[in-house]
C-alpha cells in the first residue's frame, strides 16, 4: 500500500486479491486518516499491484499501477 497527504487529506492506494478478484483500489480521508470513504476500484480487470498515489498541486489525486494489456 502507499499513502499520499495534502494538508489533512489522505490519499491510500493499495492492490488486494481479496474475494479472488484482483483490484486496485483507493479511498480517501478529509481528518488526516482518522476516517477513511468507501475504497474506489481504480482498476478491476486485471492489475498485477505495485501502486502509487500522489496528490497534485491542483489538489487531484494521482493513482498508478501495473496491469495487464
């Protein structure tokens, strides 16, 4: 898993086999990771894992990952 913060705002990438279906997924925090939402499927066809999650200056959040073609 990999973690990205912008002021109080996390970001949490991490690849899970979970339930035999490889994903990769993210969720957020607005309190410094005291809470995070629902994970969102950034990809759930076929991801081999590695992630990384950045925060832009525009405050996006940038998530990447290995995945099959």
């Amino acid at each position: 898993p990999q973690a990205a913060s912008s002021g109080r705002r996390v970001a949490l990438a991490w690849y899970t086999e979970g339930g035999d279906a490889p994903r990769a997924r993210v969720a957020f925090s607005d309190d410094a990771g005291t809470h995070f939402g629902a994970p969102v499927d950034v990809d759930g066809s076929r991801p081999f894992g590695r992630v990384d999650v950045e925060w832009t200056d525009s405050g996006d959040v940038l998530v990447a990952w290995l995945g099959a073609d």
